[in-house]
C-alpha cells in the first residue's frame, strides 16, 4: 500500500471512525485500481457479513477486508484480520460465488423450523425467515398454528439439505439439546 502524504494523514487524524473506515476503503480501491484491478463490489452486505472490497484481475477474484488505524495502539490492521476473520472472508467468498451461480451455498447445520417461528407484522407464521407462512395468530392461537396438520407435515416433510430454500439460506440458528437449558 502507498504511504500517506502529511496532508492525508493530517486529513485522517481528523475523522470519525465511519469515514476512517471509508477514506481507507478508498485509498485501497485507488491503489488496486493503479495495480490494474477492476473493482467489482464495495462493502457487499450479504447475511453473514460484509466484504469491503471486492476486487478481480486477471479472470482473479480478490476479498479485501481493509482495516484503517489512526495508531497502532489496538495492533496492526493486519491483526485485526485473525484466523476467524480469514475464515469468515471464506465463507463470504463462497456465498459470493454461490449467488453467482459458480458454486454450491455452503452447507450448514439448521433447524429453525424445528425450535423457532416467526411471527410478521400481519401475524402470519413462518418457520423461518426464508419459507412461507403456514397459519396466522389472527387465525388461531399460536400454540395451533405451530400444532396445526400444515405446520407438522411442513416440519415432518423438510430435508434441510435437499430443500431448495434452505440450501440457499444462511442462517445459523442450531440448537443442540440442553442448549436451552443453559439460557434459562
């Protein structure tokens, strides 16, 4: 990365954490681009977390997590993209592919429909954020709709790896046995 001119710094010194973050997500994209990279996405949101660059070359697609500091006083920026974040970066380029048709949605343990439901502002019922609806408090009491023939072959039916909705979602809700009980 280029080093900063005093009037960039002296600019940086000056600016809230938002725009330090989007002055350095700037100075990378600039840089990259002077490196001959085509930007293809700034802080792509997706629901497991955000990219703040995206970035191709040479048929090469790159995920740049860009960390900006006033100081080192918390670490480096490169410290601040540990094992975990790397790891997440990996999942976020999965996804990104995936969307894109380039690749499978990373499989992941769920069972929401089992130990949760949504209620929307309309008082239907979902299993999830991502399936239908399947009664509304409106209706019938919740305990009925959740009880309700639709809801259990709904349940009863649902292959989390096959379904086409839940190998498209992210969600990460799973629920061990006794999990519960820890909360309580």
């Amino acid at each position: 990365m280029p080093s900063l001119g005093n009037a960039a710094f002296q600019t940086i010194m000056k600016t809230t954490r938002r725009e330090l973050g989007d002055q350095g997500e700037d100075l990378a994209a600039q840089a990259l681009k002077k490196q001959g990279y085509k930007i293809i996405e700034r802080n792509y949101l997706t629901p497991i977390g955000e990219v703040d660059l995206i970035a191709k070359q040479k048929g090469v697609l790159v995920f740049i997590e860009v960390k900006t500091r006033k100081s080192q006083r918390f670490g480096s920026p490169a410290e601040a993209v540990h094992p975990a974040k790397q790891a997440k970066l990996r999942r976020l380029a999965d996804y990104f592919a995936a969307v894109r048709g380039a690749g499978a949605f990373p499989h992941h343990k769920c069972n929401a429909p089992w130990v949760s439901a949504v209620i929307e502002a309309d008082g239907s019922v979902r299993p999830c954020f991502f399936h239908q609806a399947y009664g509304n408090i409106h209706d019938a009491p919740f305990d009925e709709v959740l009880n309700a023939p639709r809801a259990m072959a709904f349940r009863k039916g649902l292959k989390v790896r096959k379904n086409p909705v839940c190998r498209q979602c992210v969600c990460f809700l799973y629920l061990r046995p006794g999990d519960l009980k820890k909360i309580e």
